[in-house]
C-alpha cells in the first residue's frame, strides 16, 4: 500500500474520468448505504458478544425463559424442544431469529418479557439523556469557539481548568453534591427525578428534572468544550478564515458563517464515541435519583442476577449506540460535503 | 501621492513580539491606478509581512509603524477592526499563495463570492448571486450558474484560484494584492492565470501589488519591482531595467541563480522534421518498458501511468518533467519499488524487479538512492544526521564497524560541502537547504549506481537550490551515478540534465537530448509548456508571450 | 534533560505532579504511620463526626475510621486503576500499531471490532461480568483493561497511519528497509509520545471506571474498600448530612484523576514540540 500523491485528481469523479469509466451514479447513496452496512456489521459483531455472555450464564438460557423455578426435567425438555443441545453455531441461528421476532426472553423476577420491560424504560432514559445532550451541546459550543478566540487568556485558562475538574468528577459524586447543596441544605430542588410512567407524566413534573439532566449535562459539557475549542483552535488557523477577513467579513460574522460550521464536524464525531458513556453514566443517575428508566432496570436487574433483562439492556442499549453514531455520521456529511461519498 | 496613487506605504516597520529584528525595516513603496507592481525577495525577506500590513492583517502579536495609505485616502496602520473591515474588499482586497486551502470547505463557491459583494453592498441575496456568477465568467469559469452551486473539493487549484481572484474582484477595489498567487500551480495553468490578472488590470485600471520570489513572473507581468531583502527594499525602479541590468549586488546574484533556458524556437515537429532521435542505453542501470501502473483507491485500480519506456545508462543523467497529474511522481515510485507495475517489464540493473520479492528484492536495492521533496519530512526527527546518513549502512552494510560507518559518514558530509559536526545534530536545526543535502549524503552512502530525486529543490529558495544542485552537480562528476531526476522546473532541469522526458496525463509525450527537447520541441504539449515558462529576460519573455498565444489558437 | 524542563514551564502539569506523588505516598505510607483496623467493625462508634474520639475524619456506619479507610481504599483504587490503564494501553498501543501499519483487510477487521466494542458501554458490560464472576483485584483490572482498550487501539491506529505516510518511512523502505526495521527504527519512536500521552489519561479514566463499578456495588466485597465504594456506603446518609462520609473519597477521587489529567496535557505539549511538523 503505497501513499497517494497529490497529483491524483481530487474526487471520484475525476479519477473516474481519467480511467475512463463513467462516474459511480450518485455517491452520496453510495456513502449512505456503505455506512448503514458498517453499522449492521457492527450490531452482528455486538449480537455476538451478548450471544457469549449469555453461553457464560450459570444455569444456562433455559432459566431466562422458564424462570428460577424450574425443575432439572423440564429445563432437559426445554432444552432439547429449543435445540440446546443442538451445536454452537445452530443455537446461534436460532438466537439471531427469536431476536428479529422481537423476542428477548423472559425476566426472572418482574413477571414480564424483557421487551416489554424495556419498551416501558426506554423512552424516559433516551428522554433525559437527550435533554442532557441538548443543553450540554447549546453551552458548550459557544463556550468553545470563545475559549479558542481567547486563546491562552485569564478566560480561557479559568474554563478549561474548570471542565478538566469537572471532567474529573465521577458523575455519582456530582450528583450526590447537587443533591446535599440543592435539596439539603438550600432545599429548593426535588432529589427525587419523576416517577410518571409515560413521557407526559415525566414532563408534568419538570422541576425534577433539574438535578438529574444537570447532573448528567455536566461531564458532557466539559467534554465537548474542549474538543470544540480544540477544533475551533485548528479552523481559526486555516487559510480560509484569512480570505473570509479579506472580503471585509466582521470577525464575529467570520466566527458563525465560517468557523462554527466547519469546527462542528469532529464535535460531531466524538458524539457517536460520547453515547456508550452517555447511556453509561445515565444508569449511576438514574440510580441516585430513582428514575425509573433503562439504567435503573440494568441496575436492578444487576443486583438480583436477572439475567435475560441484563443481556436485553446489553444488546437495546448497544444497538442505540450504533444507530446514535450513524445518525452523527449522516449528520456530519451534512456539515461536510467532503465526506458525502468519492474522498475517503 | 497623487490622485492616481492607489497603495502608498511610506517606512513600514513591523516587528513581532518576542523578537528584537523587525520582519519589515523602513520599506517605501507605491501602486499607481493601472499598475502591476512586483515585489519579490526570497524567504524571510519580509515581502509577505508587508503585504498582510497593508490588508491590516498581520496577527496580534505583530507591532507596525509608519504609515499605509490604501484608494487614495484610507489609513491602515492603527485603524480600529471595524474601520479595517470596510476597506477590505471594497478598497483593497487580497489573493493568496495557496488555493487549495483559501476557500471554505463547506460554503457554496457563489455564496463565498456572494459575501463580499454583500459585505459592502445593500444587495439582495439574489442579486449578489447574480453578480457571482457574472464574476465568475469573467475570470474564466464556464459553465458558472451550475458552478455556483458547487463546493471547492470539486475543483483544480487553478480554478480554485479563479474563485479567488473573483472574490478580490467584487467591490471593484482599488488596488489589489496578490502573495505568490501561481507559485501553487503549474506552469501552463500559472500563465492562464497571469494572463488574467493581466487582463483584468488593462480593462478595469485596478492597481496589482504582486508578491512573487520567481522573476519570470517579475518579466512577464510587472510594470515596476521593489526587491527586498532582511525587511528592506534593495533595489527598485521600472522591470525591465531591473531585470537586464540589475545595479544592487544581491539583485544581480538572485537573477544570476535563476537555471536558464535557452531561446526556443516554435515551430514544432513539422518544422524540424519527425521526433527526436537518441540513442538508447546499452547496458540500462534501469529499463521501463511497455509499464502500465495504478494506484488502488477505495478497492478500485486508478490507472496513474500507462505505456512507459524509459532507459536510463550509467551515469547518465536524465530528466522527467511534467505538471501535476502526469504521472511523473508515479514514475519514480516504480523506479524505486514502492509502486508494482501492473504490465510491461522492469529492469533493474538487469534483474527483473516486478518478479523479485522479499529480501531480494530489498538486497536490491542497495544500488539506489532517493531524495525527495519535502526537507521538513525526509528525515526521521528523532534521529540525528549521521544516523540518518548511515541507515543505508544499517541495511546493507552490518559488518562495517562502527568507526568505519563514521569514517564513511564523514566522508559523505564533506562531500555535501557539511561540517563534520553536524553528524551529532537533529533534523530540526538545520535549514531546508541543509536537510536537502543531508539527504543527499544518505542517497550516497552506498555508492549506488542509480539516484532518483523526486523534485529535490522545489521547497527551497532560489539561492539555496543553486547550491544544492552544485553539491549534486559535483557528486554526479565524480561517483558517475545514473540520475532520474524528475522536476517541474525546465530551467533545472536544462542545466543539468543530458537527456529529458516529457510527460503528460500518465503518458510520455516527448522524449530526447535535453538541448535538442527544449530547444526546438517537437510536441505540441512541450512547446505549450516551454512558452508558458516565464523568463526573466523582458524581451525573451515577450517572444515567448507571443509563441504561447499563437500555439493556443491551434 | 530539556524533556524536564520544558514539562516544568507548564505549571498545572507540576501541580499534577505533585498531587500524584502525595496520593502514593499516602496510600502507601499512610497506613503505616496512621495504622487502623479496617476489617474489624465497631458498631458502638459508628457515623461519628470528625474529631470526636481521635477519628479526624469521623466513622462510617460499620465503626470504620473514615481517614484510614480513605488510605486502604485509595491504595485499590490506584493500584487498580494504574494496573487497568497500564494494561488498556499496552493492547490498544499493539493492535492499533499493527492494524496502522499493515492496513488492508487486517485493518478494516480489526477497526470493525474495535467499533462493535466501543458500542457496548463499558459499564454495562462490567456490571453483566461481575455478575458472573466474583470480582477480586486482579479480576476488576484485567476486566477494566479488556473493556478500555478501545480508545487507545484507534489513536495508535490513527498516529501509525500518519507516520507510514511521511517521507523518511518511503525513503526507508525505498532503501530497502525490511518491515521489522521500519516499525522498530520509524514508527515505534515516533508514536511513542503519543502512547505515553495516553496513557496517562488512560489511567486517568481506569480509576474513574473503578469508582463507577464499585459505586454501583459491584467491585469488591468489604471489608475490603476503595473510594467507590466509601460513596456507596455514604450514599444511604445523603439525607443526614454526613459529609465526612462523602466529601474525602469523592474529593480524593476528583483530585487523583485531575492530576494525571494535567499531567498528560503537560506531556502532550512536551512531545508535541518535537513530534509535529511546525
């Protein structure tokens, strides 16, 4: 594999013209479809992790459907009628096809399919790490862009002092502090998220919210700042900031027509790496302030060895991600039209 | 200043912060309406420095004094942003070294243009884009509307450059700057631009402040040239009197370091007659024949070369010229072993390259040498120059002992005309002249039979590149080494070369004794390129114009 | 002796420092000079608040005396969490260099499952495995180091790329360099800065992910301890006010990871400096 020099023409369109062949039809379809193929590849390579684990379980998968109370015979039967002890690689089809049937098991304790359990919890933690995300990302874009044109100033070495603790502090700490400052001592914030079992019942209780959506938007804020201003930094040093000047473009203008955008795409980037810990850390919040969502099903789940509903959460959440990273790669080709398709 | 002075700058100094030299010295200097004025010197001359004071555009950390006056009123130096802002493509407007980064990325080329027209009109978004598009068919986009909505990725650097000419052009400034605006482009593709920006000063009477360190440029465009040298202006007065009979010393030994071209004659291949006859090698160090080669990109074969015969004999020093595209680069990645042919044969030293592999292959190539391009990255930073210059030594030579691998890294520096004690110091504290020879010394180590310098002197000063090529030409009189020597630069590659091959889109265009090839080209792609090589003699560069013009209309 | 200079002008990365040799020599030393009984419990003196009865720090609800328990548990938390990022890097630095390097399909392979792993959050996978398996010290490090080696294979990845790429790699092999040498003599010393860059950050998160899993109640079992678990313990008397039970682990935990934070940037200016192309 040899470097390619610069000489060779820029897109695929014109290396396609030199050799001679007629240009791929529309690329930017091609780049859609080639992403969505990596992502299933991706979501195949997680089904099988969680197929392993779940080999590793004590008791074996039969438990997880017919539950702690069965006897040796019928867990023998079971085992045979499901093809347990068929090989390795058949209960693996097997495994693939009750998962496309939507079907991933029984929990041992709540007296409900792991799907329903899951399709309950899962809007209401996507609901407050979404809200989370979205207030994190409106301070800490601007944050950023101010740092990087405040280079090296007070200002700018106070902040990134500050996102570097904040960063530094497990978010179960943050969250007890918040709640010991907040709720203790100066009483004006709810510790306890809201319990509603629908989305509207959450949000009829938005005062509730705080805490945790803080406790969670954070970390995340101290994060993406400094990878904003670290971008920012990189773009104000670009030739085509020089030429935006030179047109006689106000520098603020220079900052939101020409820097924002173009600094967004590695922001951008880093938020499909963000989710696994997003959805991580929602777990430790919605433990310390009883929010009934994902987290805290895994949590429960954990704690009584419920073993189909931890391995449902496993492979839902791992999904989520996946599909989290394409949406930001799609959204990044948005920014960027050099990456809709012909330059790798 | 009068009424028709566009730029005046009277004693700029500018210093930067933490530095005690100012970057700029007392420099006077001024355009009139209607005028290109040149203003060349080599690196850390302080050209560009000078022309970013005049855009207010030097960084915060840079101090400057004197005074800068821009249209025929406008103070620059000390002016508030806000003020700087409103003259800044509606008096005076800029256009830049390097195309391929001056345009955003993500912004459409009409909007980008759009933007300075908006900057200082009250025009609609419709009607800035309209005016766009006017610009843009008139520095020379065809096919504009559609363009318009394009984004610079899917452009060349010279189109690329267009753009931004069209967006200095907008508010019809007053005077316009230009740093170094073709020294980024090809040959053929920097005498179209020049052509344009000649045209455009003609029929619009805008002043040109042009920076450039190439004095062909200087001859085929300026009216008057400042030279400048340590943040001073040397010399000055009308081109071509500077040009033919230079009064200031340095002035005479930059012109003096310029690699000449001999006069040419035009007329082609029916004039002269049936291509050009050499003869072939007998004992090849190196053979191409019939090659085809391409590059893999996202699982697809790029054909990059097709069709090579190319011979070369011992201690024969042989040139490929070519602009960007034709495949000259690749050539010499084939010559190395670092691209594999996908047809044709390949002889190294009568040994059958394409067919060896592994460690054969590698013994191999111990008979040959590279220098490349970039001085900044042919050398391993975190070795010093004499490990650099004994690792052909590493490789092929593990029974030297180690006095006797310093002996012979020694005997290279002072061969590259180096102390000896720069053997013990980092790539970093040398200068790009100096990193081109250590590489050099490391091509030699071995004795080998071939050297391939892939554009050895491109990144380097004009002075500079005059020393380098000494040091090679010396070496080369007495290791008798084969040379590939693969440029862009005609005029080098006149002065060192015997024979010279051309070429063009992966093809061999022409091929034959160097005086022969440039000094009656056959082709009609080599007498393009010959004529689009701007001389630094004003009369020899008019003949050129001209035979450049008359081989556009065939 | 430059390298020490320049890390010195950076003075958070120096204050980071600092921290860091006084967290060692506190978990180390510490209980020996301030010897207490972390195993036996002594429910008569249980949530004492600091100062009273010789404990500085006070006790927690088994009797513990909370100063000596943040000094044993620091010493899981660090030896973990040095043991685990050491680790991480050590995989991620050989997968990511190899996958660089070699590319093609190797590459796209292992970058594949470097994804798939990145996908599934650690925490999760974490608390699934220590559900299976008791987790004892060396468990939880080989764990932490299995699950964090992703990040570090892909930077590895991303450096080697570049540096295959410049000029005095070509000229190597062009001079018949073999595969071994290139890797040993090129890539190898010039990749180094930004390993060592990371992994102190690597480290940095370990501990943090110690924390987690043994808030989350599923580190070790008492009476063995760390700072995570002092939190946990804690945690059931938010609502009493009892700082003294959450306040030091939690400050000890924020200004570990700080200050190898401020100790890899402090680095990445160092190595940068010569690594870069100005």
């Amino acid at each position: 594999m040899s470097s390619i020099p610069d000489s060779l023409p820029a897109t695929v369109a014109q290396q396609a013209a030199v050799a001679g062949k007629r240009p791929r039809r529309n690329p930017y379809l091609f780049f859609l479809l080639r992403r969505i193929g990596q992502a299933l590849i991706v979501i195949f390579v997680v089904t099988v992790v969680v197929f392993a684990l779940l080999q590793m379980l004590p008791g074996g998968p039969a438990r997880g459907v017919l539950g702690v109370q069965a006897t040796a015979e019928q867990i023998a039967q079971f085992n045979h009628e499901q093809g347990y002890d068929r090989p390795v690689w058949e209960q693996y089809i097997l495994f693939l096809g009750r998962l496309l049937a939507g079907d991933l098991g029984q929990s041992y304790l709540l007296n409900m399919s792991v799907t329903d359990a899951i399709t309950q919890r899962l809007p209401k933690t996507l609901l407050l790490t979404g809200l989370s995300l979205v207030i994190a990302l409106v301070i800490a874009i601007p944050v950023g862009i101010f740092q990087a044109v405040r280079r090296n100033k007070g200002a700018d070495y106070t902040l990134s002092t500050i996102a570097i603790v904040a960063y530094s502090t497990p978010s179960f700490f943050l969250g007890m502090l918040l709640i010991m400052i907040f709720s203790q001592n100066l009483g004006i914030l709810p510790a306890n998220a809201p319990q509603g079992e629908t989305i509207a019942a959450v949000l009829a209780e938005p005062q509730r919210l705080i805490l945790p959506v803080l406790t969670g938007a954070i970390p995340l804020v101290a994060n993406f700042s400094r990878y904003m201003r670290s971008s920012a930094l990189d773009n104000l040093s670009e030739d085509y900031i020089r030429t935006a000047r030179s047109k006689g473009t106000p520098f603020r203008r220079v900052l939101s027509r020409h820097l924002l955008r173009n600094s967004l795409t590695p922001v951008v980037a880093m938020l499909g790496y963000q989710l696994p810990v997003m959805f991580g850390g929602a777990l430790v919040i919605e433990q310390l302030f009883n929010y009934p969502g994902m987290g805290l099903l895994f949590w429960s789940a954990a704690q009584s060895s419920d073993f189909p509903v931890l391995l449902g959460c496993v492979l839902v959440i791992s999904i989520a991600t996946v599909v989290g990273s394409l949406l930001a790669d799609i959204i990044q080709s948005v920014l960027d039209p050099r990456t809709r398709g012909g330059i790798a | 200043m009068t009424s028709q002075t566009v730029l005046q700058i009277d004693d700029l100094r500018v210093r930067f912060a933490g530095r005690d030299d100012f970057a700029v010295r007392g420099v006077n200097l001024d355009v009139s309406k209607g005028e290109v004025v040149a203003l060349v010197g080599e690196s850390g001359s302080g050209k560009s420095v000078t022309s970013f004071a005049a855009m207010g555009l030097l960084p915060r950390t840079a101090t400057a004094s004197g005074s800068i006056r821009v249209g025929s009123e406008h103070e620059v130096i000390g002016q508030p942003d806000g003020l700087l802002d409103g003259l800044r493509g509606r008096v005076v407007s800029m256009i830049f070294q390097e195309p391929m980064t001056a345009l955003n990325p993500t912004m459409t080329l009409g909007a980008q243009i759009a933007e300075a027209v908006r900057n200082h009109t009250d025009s609609s978004k419709h009607e800035a884009l309209e005016r766009a598009v006017e610009l843009m068919l008139l520095v020379g986009i065809p096919d504009a509307e559609r363009r318009a909505r394009q984004f610079p990725h899917e452009l060349s650097g010279g189109q690329r450059q267009r753009i931004v000419i069209a967006i200095a052009l907008a508010c019809e400034p007053d005077v316009i700057i230009a740093d170094e605006p073709t020294t980024a482009l090809d040959v053929t593709v920097q005498a179209e631009i020049l052509d344009l920006l000649r045209r455009l000063v003609r029929e619009r009477g805008t002043g040109l402040m042009i920076i450039t360190h190439n004095m062909g440029v200087v001859s085929d465009l300026a009216d008057r040239v400042f030279v400048m040298r340590h943040g001073q202006v040397v010399e000055s007065g009308p081109a071509e009197r500077v040009l033919t009979n230079p009064t200031h010393e340095y002035t005479r030994t930059l012109l003096a370091a310029i690699p000449a071209l001999p006069p040419a004659a035009f007329g082609g291949a029916e004039a002269a007659g049936g291509p050009h006859g050499f003869d072939a090698p007998e004992d090849p160090v190196i053979l191409l024949r019939g090659v085809n080669a391409g590059y893999r990109v996202n699982g697809r074969l790029v054909p990059a070369v097709h069709d090579i015969d190319l011979a070369i004999g011992a201690g024969e020093f042989v040139g490929l010229v070519g602009e960007s595209g034709s495949g000259k680069s690749t050539v010499s990645r084939i010559a190395l072993g670092l691209l594999p042919a996908s047809s044709g044969e390949l002889m190294l030293l009568g040994q059958p390259m394409n067919r060896l592999k592994g460690r054969s292959a590698r013994r191999l190539l111990r008979e040959v040498g590279v220098v490349f391009q970039d001085p900044g990255g042919s050398l391993d930073p975190r070795k010093t120059a004499g490990e650099s210059i004994a690792e052909p030594l590493a490789i092929h030579a593990r029974g030297m002992s180690r006095a006797a691998k310093r002996a012979r890294v020694a005997e290279l520096l002072d061969a590259v005309r180096l102390p000896r004690d720069a053997a013990s110091r980092y790539p970093h504290e040398f200068s790009g002249g100096q990193r081109q020879r250590i590489g050099l010394a490391r091509a030699l180590a071995l004795t080998p039979r071939l050297l391939v310098a892939d554009e050895p002197t491109s990144a380097l000063d004009v002075s500079v590149q005059a020393e380098v090529l000494e040091v090679l030409r010396s070496l080369h009189a007495d290791l008798g080494f084969g040379c590939l020597f693969v440029s862009h630069d005609l005029g080098v590659v006149n002065e060192l070369t015997e024979r010279v091959v051309v070429m063009r889109r992966g093809a061999i265009v022409e091929q034959g004794r160097t005086s022969d090839v440039l000094r009656a080209p056959r082709e009609l792609y080599t007498q393009e390129l010959l004529a689009s090589v701007p001389s630094p003699d004003p009369i020899a560069q008019r003949e050129r114009r001209a035979a450049r013009a008359g081989l556009l209309e065939k | 002796m430059s390298f020490m200079k320049r890390f010195s002008q950076n003075r958070l990365a120096v204050i980071g420092l600092a921290i860091l040799v006084i967290a060692i020599l506190f978990v180390t030393i510490g209980p020996l000079v301030y010897p207490t009984d972390q195993i036996r419990t002594v429910l008569e003196s249980a949530d004492l608040k600091p100062g009273v009865e010789g404990h500085p720090l006070g006790t927690d609800s088994l009797g513990y005396d909370v100063l000596g328990r943040l000094m044993v548990g620091g010493r899981t938390s660090l030896l973990v969490g040095i043991l685990a990022g050491l680790l991480a890097t050590v995989i991620g630095t050989l997968w990511g260099a190899i996958a660089g390097y070699v590319g093609g399909i190797v590459d796209a392979v292992m970058m594949r499952i470097v994804d798939a792993g990145i996908a599934i959050p650690a925490i999760f996978l974490l608390l699934v495995l220590s559900s299976i398996v008791q987790p004892s010290e060396w468990i939880m490090i080989l764990v932490i180091g299995f699950v964090s080696w992703l990040v570090p294979a892909r930077l590895v990845r991303a450096e080697s790329l570049s540096v295959k790429t410049r000029d005095y790699v070509v000229a190597a092999r062009a001079m018949g360099g073999s595969h071994t040498r290139i890797v040993v003599q090129h890539i190898v010393p010039n990749t180094i800065g930004t390993v060592v860059v990371n992994a102190t950050f690597q480290v940095a998160d370990a501990i943090l992910l110690v924390a987690y899993v043994s808030f989350l109640g599923m580190g070790l079992q008492p009476p063995a301890t760390d700072w995570g678990a002092m939190l946990s313990d804690g945690l059931g008397l938010v609502y009493q006010n009892a700082w003294w039970l959450i306040l030091p682990p939690g400050i000890a935990i924020v200004l570990v990871v700080c200050a190898l934070n401020f100790v890899g940037d402090g680095l990445r200016d160092v190595f940068d400096v010569k690594g870069k192309t100005a």
